[in-house]
C-alpha cells in the first residue's frame, strides 16, 4: 500500500475547520463563510501542496478584512496552535502581503519559523531588497533558536526547492558565506544539514568558490568533514576532480568493471532485481573508491530521466572484487515506472565504466 501523499494529509477539511475556529474566537471580523466560500471556488481539496498553501493564503486575506497590521497580529495568536505544513501558511501571508511592512513582517517570519519553517515566505523580501535582508538573516545566524539559526541558512538558498528564486544570490553569492562561516560549526545537526545543502546549491554555479571554502574548513572536526561531504555531494556524483581529490577517492583509471549482469534478465514492473559486477583494481596499492549505480529511467510520454543511487564507499585492495546488489522496480510515491528501455551504469569515483542496457516489461 502507497503512502499518503502529503497533498492528503495537510490543508485537510479538519484543518480548515480547526483554523475557522480559532480565527472566529479570536476576531469577530473574520469572514467565515467568505473563507469557505473562497476555499471551494478556488479548489483546496484538488490541488497540490504548495497550491494549497497559496490557496489558504488568498482566502485567508479575503476573510480578514482589516489592515495588514492588525491582521497580522490575529494570526499571531493563532498560529502557535498549529504546526508542520499546515502551520507554513502563516509565513506565506507574510511574504504575500507583509513587504510594505519590513520590520513587522521579518520578526513575524523569525517569530513564525519555529513552528514550520518561514524559508518559502522570506524569499519575497530577498528579492525586494537583498542587502537589508541579508543583514537581518545575519542576525538569525546569532539567534539562540535552532530554528532561527536555520532560516538564517536555508531562507538564503540560491536553489530552495519549492520556492521562489533569487537571481541575484545564484549569480553571485558571495553574500551567504558570513552566514553559513557562522554555522558550520553549530551544535544542531539540523543547522548543519541546511549549511550543506546551502553549499550544495551554490555548487551548481559556482564550483571553484565552495570547492576553495570547503578546503579551508576540511580537518576542523568530525561533523564539519560530515557536512563538507554532504554539501559535495553534487560534486563528487559528476566526478569532480578538486572534491574526489579532497576526500582522498583514487585515479578511477586503475579501475576496471567486468561482467556486469542483471537478474532476471528481463524484468518487469514491480519486481525486485539482483545485480552484479567484478571490480579490478589493476595498481598494487589499496584504492579508495565511491562506486554508484546510475538508472535512466523512461518516463511518461517516453521520455527519459536519471537518477544515481549509491553502492558502496570504501578502500579496495589491488585484485578483483566481486559486488552484488539488489534493485527495486516498485512503484514509489517519489518513482513511478513506466516500460522501456532502461539503463544500468556503474560509476567508479563519478566515472560511467560499464554500462547494461535491458528492457523493463509492463507488470
């Protein structure tokens, strides 16, 4: 049985009639059936995630008929009953009506963060005015909440997944550095993990710059190397010399692959596959090597993607080494799959050595 999709499960019918609830206690000026109205003519329940949230925003705004201040402040109250993706509606009523009202509005996303996360609704204000913002966002890197300290990272990511862009931080991002200079170091892990996935970002533009910083932090401690490795990631799939060379993986040109087979040979939809190869390693010195496994997938309407997965990271001795593994073909609610042609590739340090091409049957 599939997951639920988070589409199901947040901006439910019993979220809405909760957030009618308190909105009703608290102001006798909120609009109910303006709200429910708004809500059904604009499709809550068909839409996706991030539709819904805008959807609850607009309605939101349409129901609460009074200056944004004063709006603000009701749902100021309200909101700490909430929390998850429910809760991130209140940071988008920020950033979709709040830039008029700067200082009011950016303590309200550092107020509202902690309950969701206010990185989708600061993006707005980035883009209004960078250099004021990143001065505020500075600060949060000094907060004495994890979840403030985070947004200061994460609200700055120049390709935050779901979110508004900010051409200006993926043209030149030097701005963020300060920022996550503040907090690589920081005792929450989950700090650190948006430090990494901010780098990993800037990577996609400006590999020299993070590949530079990241050899200037590499040796400082155990955690720092960790969140280095994460924010490489990118880096070190495609190959990259500079961050192979940094965590000490091998020349993938001592490295042969052979006998690359697949079981069964002819697999369909929703079966699981056994795979397998032999690793030569032709030096005489112990090579440390990343080997992954990259997929293209066919798509609906024939298309293709690609997606690398990863088999095993270690230090292989000189002479042949057998490695087996199992693939999956079921659907996921991330990965669905269609039939086709289909490819295995083994990848040697982001190197492509051997490649097997099979058909995937409907199931």
């Amino acid at each position: 049985m599939e997951n639920p999709k988070l589409k199901d499960i947040y901006f439910s019918r019993e979220f809405v009639e909760k957030l009618i609830d308190r909105l009703s206690s608290e102001t006798g000026e909120f609009k109910t059936a303006c709200f429910v109205d708004c809500l059904e003519k604009e499709g809550l329940a068909e839409g996706e995630l991030k539709e819904k949230m805008s959807v609850t925003t607009r309605c939101l705004h349409r129901a609460l008929p009074m200056p944004y201040p004063q709006a603000l402040e009701v749902l100021r109250k309200v909101a700490p009953l909430f929390s998850g993706f429910n809760a991130m509606v209140f940071p988008d009523f920020v950033g979709t009506y709040g830039l008029e009202h700067w200082e009011l509005s950016v303590e309200a996303l550092r107020e509202f963060t902690s309950l969701c996360s206010s990185e989708y609704g600061v993006r707005p204000f980035l883009n209004q005015d960078l250099d004021r913002m990143m001065v505020s966002m500075q600060a949060w890197a000094l907060d004495a909440d994890e979840h403030v300290r985070r947004l200061a990272s994460e609200g700055c990511r120049p390709r935050l997944p779901w979110a508004p862009g900010v051409p200006a931080l993926k043209k030149d991002p030097r701005s963020i550095l300060p920022i996550l200079e503040q907090l690589k170091n920081d005792p929450s892990e989950y700090v650190r993990r948006s430090v990494a996935n901010n780098l990993n970002d800037i990577s996609k533009d400006h590999p020299d710059l993070v590949l530079h910083l990241c050899r200037q932090w590499f040796g400082e401690g155990e955690e720092t190397d960790q969140l280095i490795k994460h924010a490489l990631r990118t880096l070190l799939k495609s190959g990259n010399t500079g961050a192979m060379r940094l965590f000490g993986f091998g020349n993938p040109e001592e490295v042969c692959i052979t006998n690359l087979i697949l079981f069964p040979p002819a697999p369909a939809i929703g079966d699981t596959v056994e795979y397998s190869f032999d690793l030569d390693v032709e030096g005489k010195e112990t090579l440390k090597l990343r080997l992954e496994l990259l997929v293209r997938f066919v798509r609906k309407g024939g298309k293709t993607s690609q997606k690398v997965f990863q088999i095993r990271e270690g230090s292989f001795e000189s002479g042949n080494h057998t490695i087996r593994r199992s693939f999956s073909f079921r659907d996921f609610s991330t990965r669905k799959h269609y039939p086709g042609e289909h490819n295995f590739t083994i990848l040697v340090n982001g190197v492509k050595k051997k490649q097997l091409t099979f058909d995937l049957a409907a199931q």
